[in-house]
C-alpha cells in the first residue's frame, strides 16, 4: 500500500460533508452502499448498519515513590482499528455472502491491503482482522447480518526497512543511545558507602564471567584491565555516580570486543595453516559469557540496606548492571556468525526476560532498549536462520562427504554444530 515510510494516519476524505449528501447525492438516487473489496477483486456492497472506529495513543507512565505521583510520556499512535456491522439482503444474498467470505479469505497486508468504503466517512486501505462473522436466523430469511473487524494498513516492513540505515549500523546507534540514556538516568544523588559496595560486587561478578573466557592473553588482560578500572576509580576517590556507569558501559564493550577479537584469531589462523598444522583450540566463549549476562534478569547485590537511601542506591546498581548486561548481550548476540535457530529463539527469550526485569521509570531508558531489541531483531531476520534443517546422520561420515552429500559449505557445518572431530560425524547435524 504503502510506497515509503512516510505513513499518513489521518482520516480519507468523506464523499460529502453533509451527511445527507453523503448518504445520496439527491432524493432520486439510492442510498450509498457500504462495500469490501478484497485486493485485485471486485466490490462487493452491503448493507452497513453501524460502524466503530477506534485508535489512541500509546503512552509510558512511570509512577514515583514517597507522593511523588506520575508522569506521562507520549509513545505512540496506536493502530487504526474499524468495526463494521451489516447485512446482506434479497432473493440473491446467498450468492453475495458468499462471495463476501471468499473476498475476506483474500490475504491481505500493507502492500495489498483490501479497501472498505463507508458512505459516511470515504475509502480506507485495510488488512482483515482476525475475526469476522456472519450470521442467520431462521426467522428472517432472506437476509444474514454481518460483522468484520478490520486494522488500517500501514507500512510495510519491506518500506520501513528500506526507509533505514544498515542493521548493523542502526544496532550501534541503539546501542550507544542506550549507553547514553543509562548513564543519564544514573547522575543522581546516592549512598556513596552504598555505591562503593554495590560497583565491588560487579566487580566480582564481571571477573567471575571473564574466568569463562578462554582465548589469547592480550585480549584476556585488557578486559580484565577495564574490569579493575571500575575499582581504580573508586580507590582514586572517584565516587561520582555518572563516572562509574561510564566506566561499566566500557567495560562492558570491551568484554563484547575482546570476545570477537578471540573467534576472529582463531578463524584467521585456521585460514592460515596448513592441513598437517593444529588448529587453535576453539572454546564457547560467547555461549559462556551470553548465559551469565543473561541471568542477571535475577540478579541482586547481596549487600545490606537499612536506609531509604541505601536502599535506592542498591536498587539504582542492581538496575544499571541489569542495563549494561542487556546491552553486552544484544552486542555478543549479533556478533553470533554460528547461531542457530534453536539457540537465537532461546537467546531472544532470556533477553526478554532480562528487559522485563529493568526499571521503566525512565522513558529514554525505555525506549533505548526498545531500539535496541528492534535492531537486533533486525539483524537476526536478516540471516534468515528459519531456513536451517537438521538431517540425523546415523551411520557415522567425513565432514567432507557429509558436506558434499548435504550440498552445504563445510565451514558452515562446522561452526553450526561446533564440531571438534573433523573425520567421523553422526546425529543430529543442522545445516542450510
């Protein structure tokens, strides 16, 4: 329907603002029919007994503790929905029903909508809700009244894609505005022995992950080097809130860093030596890493709090850890190049549950992670992972005949089931 992302909502133009040259032009003519026409289809009229249309705006309300009431930020429209009821009636409504049902079970979208035309209120492009019904009673034959539920097309995902950048850049910018937004909404004034406690036991805590970690150990002292750094600036008598975070939101970009740094050494030696050469041991540390971010949906600093504001302070670390865990894990995830369907379905999930678990008060903070998710998604459908099968080898095999036989690159079997034998696989074996 739509030809670019410039959606307008407003209403269509009415046939007449007076309604009763709406309804006929004059006294001559028959009343105007509604009517649905399904895409590439004829019109098909009825008669319309009342219609409802319905919208709003979408809106993030943050409540504030100790009487400090509520706020309300605006979000978004949301979608156009029409409710139209009616009937068919004459010797003939039998064959008009039911070429009404076959016009509704038309598929429709944004970019073939079907087109309802109302006298009242004009044309709208529509796509055919998920319920529509037409009933009979047996003493008014003759007749069948009708009931269908539409949403006003909008854009289609083909036109909102094409309307913005590359995925990969769309998923830094939201990961950097996400950055920005949490060490906005962290400059506040908290229990600096609190602070002090709560960014010790991050420490801990990200130190315990990086003990996951296998790889070369330049890349393993530099992450470890920004872990320390958060407890190089407190022991410099930096306990400036807005410091900290930063320094968190980097540490975390060098864990996601020092991970890809990892697999792309170890992807370019394998390149670079010869067949009777051993391969770099290759370790899951993405796999390692992710679930324990993941988990901090859970987490809790197992500190005291006896004081409102310690207890603020406490929930303000535990919220921003769970922030910058979100967003190392949108960041290792999409740097994920052996990924399958099974493991991003269930990645996506403990990220959703890992969002569910992050304070909404803040609608910047909100909506950052809002964008984030959505470029992520958009990177992951861009891979188009649903198109991986799996084939259970039961006689074990090469991974060269496997490959040949499955008509699917060897590398791509290899990173897919992260096989460690090259010469005798069998069971499940997920390829595309």
């Amino acid at each position: 329907m739509s030809t670019n992302a410039q959606f307008d909502a407003s209403l269509p133009s009415p046939y007449k603002e007076n309604w009763r040259e709406a309804y006929r032009n004059d006294s001559s003519e028959s009343p105007r029919m509604a009517s649905y026409q399904a895409p590439g289809s004829e019109a098909i009229p009825f008669i319309q007994k009342s219609f409802r249309f319905s919208g709003g705006q979408s809106q993030d309300t943050a409540e504030y503790p100790f009487g400090g009431l509520w706020s309300n930020e605006y979000l978004n429209e949301k979608p156009q929905s029409l409710t139209v009821d009616g009937y068919l009636r004459g010797p003939a409504y039998i064959a008009q029903r039911n070429k009404l049902i076959e016009a509704l079970r038309v598929p429709t979208d944004d970019d073939n909508p079907g087109i309802i035309d109302l006298p009242f209120w004009g044309r709208f492009p529509v796509v055919v809700g998920d319920n529509y019904e037409v009933s009979e009673n047996s003493d008014e034959q003759g007749q069948c009244s009708i009931s269908i539920s539409f949403t006003r097309a909008g854009v289609s995902i083909t036109d909102r894609q094409d309307a913005l950048s590359s995925s990969e850049v769309q998923l830094d910018t939201a990961a950097a505005n996400l950055e920005a937004a949490a060490i906005d909404d962290f400059d506040k004034e908290f229990d600096l022995a609190t602070l002090r406690a709560g960014f010790g036991q991050i420490k801990i805590m990200l130190l315990s992950i990086l003990g996951r970690i296998q790889g070369i150990k330049t890349a393993l002292n530099t992450m470890t080097g920004e872990v320390l750094g958060i407890i190089n600036l407190i022991n410099q008598g930096i306990l400036a809130p807005r410091e900290l975070a930063g320094a968190l939101f980097n540490t975390m970009s060098s864990i996601a860093g020092g991970i890809l740094s990892i697999k792309t050494t170890v992807d370019v030696y394998d390149k670079k030596t010869s067949t009777n050469k051993p391969s770099l041991p290759r370790s899951d540390n993405e796999r390692n890493a992710l679930i324990l971010f993941l988990s901090a949906s859970t987490y809790t600093l197992p500190i005291e709090a006896a004081t409102v504001s310690q207890e603020t302070t406490k929930r303000g670390v535990e919220n921003l850890y769970r922030i910058a865990a979100f967003f190392v894990s949108a960041k290792i995830i999409a740097n994920m190049d052996s990924i399958t369907y099974r493991k991003a379905g269930g990645y996506w999930k403990l990220l959703e549950n890992l969002e569910d678990s992050i304070s909404r008060e803040n609608p910047a903070v909100y909506a950052a992670i809002r964008d984030l998710r959505t470029a992520l998604s958009r990177e992951l459908s861009g891979r188009e992972l649903n198109r991986e099968i799996i084939r259970t080898v039961s006689i074990p095999a090469p991974i060269l005949y496997l490959a040949y036989y499955l008509g699917c690159d060897e590398d791509k079997i290899r990173s897919l089931n992260s096989i460690a034998d090259s010469f005798i696989i069998e069971g499940g074996v997920i390829y595309v």
